[in-house]
C-alpha cells in the first residue's frame, strides 16, 4: 500500500490520477470524456478480481467469458462530488462522516 498518486494524462489528453489501495488494488481517478453534458469522472478500482468462495479453498478466481467486461469505476457528476466531498473531508480529519449514523 502506498499514499503515493501517479498524475498523467490519457492518450486522449484528459486527466488521470492512479494510486493503489489499501489491498494493493489498482485504483483511478480521471476525467470523463463524455460530451455534451455536465461535466463527469471515472472513480474507483481500475481493473477489479473478481472472486466466489469456495468452501474449504476461500476465495477464488472466477474465469470470465472471453469478451467479457466489469464496470468496476464509478461514473460521477459535479453534483455528485460535491455531494461527497463533505463526507470524504470529514473522513481525512477525524476518520468518521459527516452525519451521525443514528439520525440518518
């Protein structure tokens, strides 16, 4: 696990920040290039293992089907992120949301 983020830009030249998680799980964050709209970013884990328990092995691999794809990265507006924002600060500071659990 590291704290370090990677900034870069896609071949298309949009934004794009990767770091790993906790797990090691390689992680993103970039600008969308989606047109037309307001304005979007692709959030989340970039390329995700995909994992059943088994009884007696613990998790294992699942063989997808050649073709195949897992949308693993959240697809966020503005509005969204700043939805979040709040709650991610709090977290930075004091390790806990910016709600109390019991009222929400």
């Amino acid at each position: 696990m590291s704290n370090e983020l990677t900034c870069t830009v896609t071949e298309r030249g949009f934004p794009y920040i990767s770091f790993e998680d906790r797990y090691g799980e390689s992680c993103s964050l970039q600008i969308s290039s989606l047109a037309g709209e307001q304005v979007h970013c692709w959030f989340g884990v970039t390329n995700p293992s995909i994992q059943v328990m088994e009884q007696g092995k613990g998790w294992q691999p699942v063989k997808l089907p050649k073709g195949a794809l897992v949308n693993s990265r959240m697809h966020l507006s503005q509005d969204q992120v700043r939805a979040l924002l709040p709650h991610l600060q709090a977290f930075a500071e004091t390790g806990e949301f910016a709600f109390d659990p019991l009222t929400c």
